[in-house]
C-alpha cells in the first residue's frame, strides 16, 4: 500500500511535494521494518534530499529525516556515516 501511495502521489503532487515526501518515508519505514535496510537507505536518502531542497536544512521534518537515515545506516554497519547524520542532526 505504501508504494501505491507514494506512486499516487508522485503522480499528483510531483516529487517535490511535502506529502510525497512524506511517502517515501513512509516506505521506507516499512522496509527498514521488515529488515530491508539497503532498500531503506536509497528512500531514505531521497526523502531528505528532498525534505533539504523543499522545507530547508532547519525544517523539523528534514531533521526526522537525517535521523531516519542515520539509524538506518547504524543498522547497515556504517557507523561514520550515522555519526555524521546524528551530529549535523544536533547541530
């Protein structure tokens, strides 16, 4: 259901769209929920290159993003890179 709903909402609303943002999260929740990780991580990265251009690097929404993507990346073993996200994240 989420990926029709995000396809939906791509079509729609186009890319740039708050709430198709919030889809790709959404389905990226899902995955990284059933132990998809990788697959987590490329939505992941999309919703906060998305969330950056769209409601700035301030925008609570793109915080929640850097901090989806950073747990995701804990749990693929690439802790720098988590490490990074989770201190731009308190910044």
């Amino acid at each position: 259901l989420y990926r029709e709903a995000l396809d939906g909402s791509r079509r729609v609303l186009g890319d740039a769209h708050r709430d198709t943002l919030t889809s790709i999260n959404n389905l990226a929740i899902s995955l990284k929920r059933l132990g998809k990780y990788a697959d987590a991580e490329s939505l992941y990265r999309e919703a906060l290159d998305g969330s950056r251009r769209v409601l700035g690097d301030a925008h609570r929404d793109t915080l929640t993003s850097i901090n989806n993507l950073a747990i995701s990346l804990k749990r693929l073993g690439k802790y720098a890179d988590a490490e990074s996200l989770y201190r731009e994240a308190l910044d």
